[in-house]
C-alpha cells in the first residue's frame, strides 16, 4: 500500500485496493466484504448530511464488538465527524453522563442499553441509530427522519449509475484536527475525555504497518474491547488498512471461543492482555511440567532441548499454527510465563501505551526483547525520565510527539495537571531506561487495573463508592492477581464497637456493602470478596494510602 501522511486516505485507499476482500467477520456470523464497508460508509455519510451533521460534531457509538461497530467508527471519521466511543458496560447512568459531556449530536448504539437511557435527559441528541443496521431507534429531528426513510432513495439519487471504487472520496484530515473522544472511565465524579487528535491515530497505525506488517487477505482474530484505544488501534485500524480479513469475537471471550478462532483464522500476529496468555500457559503447560518424569527430563542435556522444542510446537498448535509473534499489551507479564516463554523460544513480546498516546509509546519485536522490558521508544514520540540516572535510579516517564493527545475535553486543569506547555505529558508510571533505549517500568503510579478482557479498572472510583457505605472508614481495591478484586476495608471500629456489634454482624453487614457496591459497577470491575483490617491503613505524609505495601507479593 501506498504511504500516506493523512489517516483518511488510508482508510480510502484500503476500500479502493481491497474492494472485493473480506474486511470483516462477526464470528460465527455475517461478513462484510471492503465494497460492503465502503456503501455503509456511503449511505452513513448520506445521514450525516441530511441531519445537518458537520465535520466536528460528536457521533457516541456504544455496543459490544461487532463489524458494524467498526464501519460506524471509520465511517464517522471518514466523514469528519468526531467519535466518542463508550464501553457498553457502563451502568446506564454513566452512558448518559458521557453522552451529555461530549455534546454528542447523534448516538449510534445497541438497543437493549438504549432501553435503560433517558432520552428527555440528553438534549444534545438529534436521534438515536441501531448499531445492528443503524435504523432509528428515535429522532429528534425531521430531516434525520426522513433520510432514514428515504436513504436508498437517496442513495440512488446520489449515485445514479452504480456506486464504485471511483465514488469513494473521503474527508481529508490534519493533523491536530480532534477525531476522537476516550473516556478514561464512565463515572461521573472521574470522567477524563482524551482528545486524540488525526495525527496520533495516524501515527500509531503508521508504526504498526511498518512494524506489523501483514498481506493483503491475512486473517487477524480481534478480541480486545473497540473501545478502548489497544484494541482499537493494533486489532481493529492497522489491519483495516493492510486489507487483512478481521474476525471479530462479538462477546467477551471464553478461552474455547479464542481457541476456536485462532484455529480457523491462523493468524499472524495475535495482540492480547497478559491474563489471556498466562492462563494458558499456566492451565495446560506449567501442570505438565510439574510431573516428575518430566521434571527430570528437563535436567537431562539434549533431551531438555528437544522436550521444550515439541512443547513450543504444540503452544504454537495453541495458537493457530501460523503465529510469527504475540504481542502483549496492557500489563506486565507475569515473571514465570515470560521466563518460560523465552526458554522454548516463543515469539512474544510486551508493548507498553496509554489511551493518551493513542496508545503506543513502546515496543520492540519478538526478535529484539528483553526480558521484564516493553520494549524501545516508537517512532515520532520522544521520551524522558525524571531522573538523574534514568538506567539505574527509575523515575516519572514523560512523553512528547506525534502520538500524545491535545488534552482532556473541557477539563483544562487535568490537562495541566499532567501536560507542561511544550507539550511533555506525564505518563505517571514509574520507569527506567536503559543504556540501549528499552524501557522498563518498575511502578504503576496511576494503579490502573487491568480486567479480564482488557478494560481499565481504577480501584479509586470503586474505593469512592466504597467509603460512601455503611460503617466503611476506609477502603483499598486490589488485583487477587488471578483477574479478581478483593476489597481491603477497615471498618469503622469506634461505631460498631459501641454499638456492640459482634464479628459475625459485621462481616454480614460488609456482605451487603459489596452486594450494594456491586450493584453500581460493571460486571469486569465487581467485588469477588473482602478482607477486613484490624489497624488502619499505612498512610503517607500527605495521609495516601501506602498501597505498595497491599498488593499481592
């Protein structure tokens, strides 16, 4: 494929050149070829337009992952419009309050969490369009009804011969123009919407084709959450524009239904979160190893070699066959499976980013890792440590370039609070870079959690709601460290003690605070189970929690 400095005209070139390809699967379910893409993308453009939508105006998209899914969102920037994608497993009130901050003119979403919204409460929206074959699910407005009635009317109209690569012109983009909108989060009191600019899609696609670089017709298995900025990016985007046929797993996925997909799809390059592949390693290879027969095979010289060639074969089977590297994303792999994994030779490597950069700062390949890094600074971002000796003595990373956003949505002190005026951001992660430019990160200062399916968990919004309930003095959310929340509370000993509440009382009272919390969050950011504290927590000067010294050793 031709390189290309505008992002649009990657999308417009791949629909040209790849137009009788398969684009995308719903697993199990429909395909959309690129030609198929492209008249969606038409005859979304064609509503845009009737309902007086202009470049710049917010489009929400909020459903689980699925092809239309991503013919709304290319689409929606096709057009110049801005997308604001939002995780469907936001509680109802949370969608709501995110479709109002971002002024969105028109939601494209599923239906059943339309049913829980209040559509008197947004009065921005013009209307509301199914994800499934964006039908109106509502309007506000006469025009957007009756170009929905009217659209292959209208389509015709437009294109009175036949529609074809030739038709396909798209919105041609600069490079700090805002195309997307990513909250952080769906909670009102925490909500940070990261402006990404053209120039930061374009920049980590840009680096992915160079990096990554696949043929025309190459299947990719895409199984991370669209609305976040990791899958969205390397799953969804980067093989949109290389022609590659994207097999979408259209509900959170069990590990039969990844199994199944990497053996029909064989793909290439597979990109994931560390829970995926260290549940795999650690359920059907580590048991393995831990019979005696084969404890002592491994200490025999030759037989060693050729015991854990035959088991990176069979983990390679694992994977479809076919696969050249995975690429691990989102947190640290887990020390033992890493070491593993470089022992038999396997082709992985860990990538580190931020929904702020779009979300690439670091990687390298498979063929030029480093155990416990995440790889080199990527092209077009430059990097520096608030240290004096940032090989050994590790500090802040911060960041600048292409990659990184223009700031939060109508939040100018958050954005101050993490960008200087030359643009540095602060990636709040604690980090060390060594002689040879790999990075390597020692701390997660912002204690972002990563949940089973690659959504960010922040243990503060929990903690919030969790201190609100009864007889909760404090609270600190923690990762089990086998994908499970467990609550650390310290009650309020001094009111229960008078009350003269006994031991088995106050754990049945936290049961119901969990039951309650719970009940207002999403189901990959729930409470499994609590521990109460004697003593308070360890406080810092400034009265922060010491949460190093919780987490899980």
């Amino acid at each position: 494929m031709k390189a290309r400095d505008c992002l649009n005209l990657y999308f417009q070139d791949a629909v040209k050149e790849y137009w009788e390809l398969p684009a995308f699967t719903d697993f199990g379910g429909i395909t959309l070829t690129y030609k198929d893409v492209a008249r969606k993308i038409a005859k979304l453009h064609l509503l845009y337009e009737a309902a007086g939508i202009r470049p710049g105006d917010k489009v929400v998209l909020c459903s689980k992952n699925n092809s239309m899914w991503c013919v709304a969102f290319i689409g929606t920037l096709a057009y110049g419009a801005v997308i604001v994608p939002i995780l469907p497993d936001f509680k109802s009130d949370n969608i709501q309050h995110l479709i109002n901050h971002s002024e969105a003119k028109l939601a494209i979403i599923d239906e059943n969490i339309w049913e829980d919204l209040n559509p008197e409460s947004m009065p921005t929206l013009l209307g509301a369009l199914s994800v499934k074959d964006y039908s109106l699910i509502v309007s506000n407005d006469e025009k957007l009804t009756y170009a929905r009635g009217h659209l292959n009317e209208l389509f015709g109209q437009r294109y009175p011969d036949r529609f074809t690569p030739n038709d396909v012109v798209y919105h041609i983009d600069s490079k700090d123009e805002l195309c997307l909108i990513s909250y952080t989060s769906g909670s009102t009191g925490f909500s940070k919407g990261v402006m990404l600019p053209y120039r930061s899609l374009w920049s980590n696609v840009q680096f992915c084709l160079e990096n990554l670089p696949t043929n025309p017709g190459d299947g990719v298995v895409c199984m991370l959450p669209l609305a976040h900025m990791y899958g969205l990016t390397i799953d969804m985007l980067r093989p949109f524009v290389s022609g590659n046929h994207i097999h979408i797993l259209t509900r959170t996925p069990s590990p039969r239904i990844i199994m199944e997909a990497f053996a029909k799809v064989k793909p290439r390059y597979i990109v994931t979160v560390p829970l995926i592949i260290e549940k795999i390693i650690r359920t059907r290879v580590f048991p393995m190893l831990e019979k005696p027969l084969m404890k002592l095979m491994l200490m025999v010289p030759f037989v060693d070699e050729r015991l854990l060639s035959k088991i990176k074969d069979r983990l390679t089977e694992t994977f479809g066959g076919n696969v050249e590297e995975i690429v691990i994303g989102g947190a640290g792999l887990n020390r033992d499976v890493e070491q593993f994994l470089r022992r038999i030779g396997f082709p992985y490597t860990v990538g580190y980013g931020m929904t702020e950069c779009g979300p690439l700062i670091s990687y390298s390949p498979a063929t030029d890792n480093r155990m416990a890094s995440c790889g080199r600074i990527v092209d077009r971002v430059e990097a520096r440590i608030d240290s004096p000796d940032p090989a050994n003595k590790p500090g802040i990373l911060y960041v600048k370039g292409e990659n990184v956003m223009l700031g939060y949505y109508k939040n100018p002190e958050a954005t101050e609070g993490c960008m200087d005026a030359d643009g540095w951001l602060s990636t709040g992660d604690i980090c060390n870079l060594d002689h040879d430019g790999y990075l390597y990160i020692r701390g997660r200062d912002k204690n972002m959690i990563l949940g089973p399916s690659g959504q960010n968990i922040y243990p503060e919004e929990i903690e919030d709601k969790l201190n609100n309930l009864p007889y909760v003095a404090e609270s600190l959310i923690i990762d089990s460290g086998e994908g499970r929340l467990v609550a650390l509370i310290y009650p309020d000993i001094e009111s229960l003690t008078s009350q003269g509440m006994s031991e088995e009382a106050i754990n049945g009272l936290m049961e119901e605070n969990i039951k309650t919390l719970n009940s207002n969050l999403p189901a990959y950011s729930q409470v499994q189970r609590f521990n109460l504290m004697n003593e308070e927590f360890e406080k810092t000067p400034k009265r922060s929690i010491k949460r190093y010294l919780y987490q899980p050793k």
